[in-house]
C-alpha cells in the first residue's frame, strides 16, 4: 500500500500581488517603497529614491516633528500605502480583509501623531494669546482628533472582525477545505468507493470504507463473512490511518525544514546586506558623537534656563534633540551612520513630548478649583483655567501674595474678606459680564468710570477697592477672561453713613 501524498494548499489569492484599486495603483507608480529599516522603512525607501543617505532623511523627519510638522501622522501615512520590495501594502491587505499586527503599529503611530498635534496647538494657543481663549479652541480641536483616532481604532477593529467572519477569506478558505479533507466518500450501491479526485486511488487517498450493515434476514455464514470483512476492514482502517499520520509527520518536518532553510538564507542574505552597507558606511566617529551630545545638553540647558514659563523644561529638551538631529543630518551627509544619534533624538523628542504633556495637563484645570492668596497655586506664575468654576478668596493675611488669573470661559467667584483692599487689574472679553456686590447690592464693572476699551473687543479696567473696614491687607488682582460670569463679593456689614 503506497503512502498516501500530503494534502495541497488550497487555492487563494496572492498575498503579494497589488490591489486593483486606482490609489494605490497611483501610489505604486510614484516609484516609492518602503526598504529594510528600523519603523518601517519608510525613511530608507524615501532615500533610496532619491539616491541619498537615510541618515538624512530620518534627520529631517525628526527636525519636522521638533518644529511642529505633522511629520509622524505623515510616516504612518506613508507606512500604511507605500509598498514593500515585493509590492505588498498594509493598507491593501486591510482592504481585502487581512489584519496584520503591523497595521496596529501604524494606528498606534498615528496616534501618537495626534497626541503631538494636540500638545502643539496647545503651546502654540498659550503662547499666542494673552488669554485662555486660544487654549479653549486648542482643547475642542485636539478633543477631536483624539476622537478621530479613537474612531479609526474602532473601524479597524470592526474590519477586522468582519474580515474574520466573511466568506472568501483566507481564514474561512482554509476552514472549509480542512473540513472537506476530513469527509469521508460514501460507498457506491456496488460497494465501491467513489473517486477522491485526479490520481486518488482506493485505500490510499480516501479512507477504508466498512462493509455494509447484515440484512435481517442473514444466516450464520452471512454473519461469519460480515465479520470476517469488519475485522478486515478494521486492519485496513488502522494501516491507512497510520500512513496519514506519518504523511503528516513528514509534511510537517518538510516544511519546517523548509521555514528553517528560508529563514536560514534571509539571515545570511541580511547580514550581507549589514555588512555591505557598514563597508560603504562606516560608523560615525565617537568623538563627533561625543561633541553632538554635550553641545546638545549645553544648547538645552542654556534654552531650558533662560526661556520663561512653565513650558522651558520642554522647550530645552526639544532644542537638544534639534541638536542630535542636525548632527545626524551632517554625519549622513558625510556618508557616516549614528544609531546612538538617532536613538538619543528618539528619546529626547519622547521625553520633550512628555514634558508638554505634563504641563499642559496641570495648566488646564478644567472643572472646579479653589485658590487664596495664601496658597500654593499663586504666585508669580498666573493660575490658568480653560474653562469651569473658580471660587478665589482673598484673606486677611501678612503673607498675601499677588493673584493673577487666566482663564477662558465660566465663572469667577473672589470673595473678600473685611480688612483687605483690592489692587484691581481686568481685562474681560465683550461676553463676560464683570460685577461688584456687597450684601444686595452691585454694580458692573465693566460700566464704571475705570473701565475702557482696548479696540480689541475687550475691555480694561483699573480700579481700587476698598476694604470693608480698617484696610490692614493690599491685595494685587489680576483677572484675564475671555468670556463667562465674574463677581467680586465684598464680605461684612456695609458701612453706614451719617
């Protein structure tokens, strides 16, 4: 009995071949594809291209995404229609309905892009505007894209599972044709067995069929024949199950023998191509790197130390890895390859983004907050509220400090207690109504004789308020809100007079 021949693939589409799609058609004849890289080889096909060294180009990428490029949505653009050498795209294969672990890198990349957009227009609202009202816009639109990313996560999720659930595809080809190898031929009304396809042969590529059941009206010799076929055919069942296992067995070794073998040669063939290129590109100098990285920290910490606000630690790092990467940008151009350069501005943009993150989320303070001029949230630096509650008390205390208020849109309680004048100085935008009361009675602000306009749609005022009582506490306030309702309440009994 000859030994039963492996089962064959079944047939499906090339995984390697090109959508029919007109996009990405356009997209492979731009010329570009994605090469052996570290993410994705998006940077080393764009060198390749264009004949240079990739050295440079992930220098210009990161010296994009220093100066607030949307350099790294772009990279997982790139990274998700460009090609590969073979002509395979991960955007492709989304759309013929196979996932791929890489597609959720790029969507993680993506993200992350939108978390930098975020941290940018932040920076920029807060450095534009003398109030809060850009950081407002800024939140809304970053709110956005995190929705955006938050929704295109969803999409590839529900692709994904649809692409798992729907005929045609490769998991549920595989699924239908295990199961149809598994069938066993039903005998034939002559008892033979029907044929198992193109050079199949009975009792070598279809099972042993068992005879068929005694009538009832069978005698002994019937029934000692029955047997005698059962036993039979039970010898032969066993034969034949045994040469599909060991078929199996040796299928299995063959194509791990032959997945060893690729993986063997793609080895061999990657380590010629590491050497080829550290030939041709040697290693950039310790000397030039070790210059790199103590100009970038004295370029850093000299920026970190002088730029004012919260956001100089930030700044620092951002300009250090400026540093790196036009180091990296100069030692491709001298045909000299740095993977501690590249690593280092890597961490430095990482840890620069951190630092935005961490002060643009303490500085938000949305919601409800409560402040004094005794307490740790005042000082020099202005407490910044985009937009919520604010109560605010002004104590009568010997170690009052100056309160400063920037703030975007709600509503703006300062209470005063006796004893204390206030040193006022407010700039409101035309929506915010500006109120002094004092048991039932008020008056708005931005109606006195100390206010005016500053041909901004805003308006200023400067004025003194006096203290209910002997005045033992001068507090300095300054108030910058765009929009809302801001009240000044005087606490104790009005003064009568006589």
């Amino acid at each position: 009995m000859n030994s039963a021949p492996p089962l064959a693939a079944p047939p499906g589409s090339d995984p390697t071949s090109t959508t029919d799609g007109g996009f990405f058609r356009w997209v492979e004849g731009l010329g570009l594809a994605r090469r052996d890289g570290w993410v994705g080889g998006v940077c080393a096909g764009v060198a390749a291209r264009w004949g240079i060294d990739p050295v440079i180009v992930r220098g210009i990428a990161v010296v994009a995404t220093i100066i607030g490029l949307p350099a790294v949505v772009a990279y997982a653009l790139a990274w998700a229609v460009l090609p590969d050498a073979s002509g395979r795209t991960h955007a492709a294969d989304l759309e013929r309905g196979r996932f791929t672990y890489t597609q959720g890198a790029i969507l993680a990349v993506a993200i992350v892009g939108a978390v930098q957009i975020l941290g940018l227009l932040i920076t920029l609202a807060g450095l534009a505007t003398s109030s809060s009202a850009g950081a407002v816009t800024a939140v809304l639109v970053a709110l956005a894209l995190m929705g955006g990313a938050v929704l295109a996560a969803a999409v590839i999720a529900l692709l994904v599972r649809a692409a798992r659930r729907t005929p045609g595809t490769d998991e549920d080809e595989l699924r239908r044709a295990s199961a149809a190898s598994e069938t066993v031929p039903a005998a034939s009304a002559d008892g033979s067995v029907a044929d198992a396809g193109a050079g199949g042969t009975e009792g070598d590529a279809v099972a042993p069929v068992p005879p068929a059941p005694l009538s009832n009206d069978a005698g002994p010799a019937d029934l000692a024949a029955w047997r005698a076929q059962h036993a039979a055919w039970k010898e032969r069942d066993r034969a034949w199950r045994r040469e599909q296992d060991d078929a199996d067995r040796a299928a299995r070794a063959a194509a791990r023998e032959e997945r060893r073998a690729t993986a063997a040669a793609f080895a061999r063939e990657a380590a010629e191509r590491r050497r080829a290129r550290r030939a041709e590109r040697p290693r950039t100098s310790i000397a030039f790197v070790a210059v790199s990285a103590g100009v970038a920290v004295i370029a850093g910490t000299i920026v970190g130390l002088a730029a004012p606000g919260s956001l100089s630690v930030a700044l620092g790092i951002f300009v250090a890895a400026l540093v790196t990467a036009l180091a990296m940008i100069v030692a491709g151009a001298s045909r000299r390859r740095s993977g501690f350069l590249a690593f280092l501005s890597v961490c430095l943009l990482t840890g620069g983004g951190g630092a935005v993150a961490l002060t643009v989320a303490t500085e938000l303070h949305i919601g409800t907050y409560a402040i004094s001029n005794v307490s740790s949230d005042v000082g020099t630096a202005p407490f910044r509220q985009t937009f919520g509650d604010l109560h605010v008390t002004l104590v009568d205390a010997p170690d009052a400090q100056p309160v400063s208020i920037e703030k975007g849109a709600g509503t703006t309680l300062v209470t005063v207690d006796p004893g204390v004048e206030v040193v006022l100085r407010a700039s409101v935008g035309d929506d915010a109504s500006f109120v002094l009361s004092q048991d039932d009675d008020w008056a708005l602000l931005t109606d006195g004789p100390d206010a005016r306009s500053d041909g901004q749609d805003r308006t200023a005022i400067e004025t003194t308020i006096a203290s209910v009582g002997p005045t033992t506490t001068q507090q300095v306030l300054t108030v910058d809100q765009e929009s809302g309702y801001i009240e000044i309440r005087l606490l104790g009994t009005k003064r009568t007079h006589e």
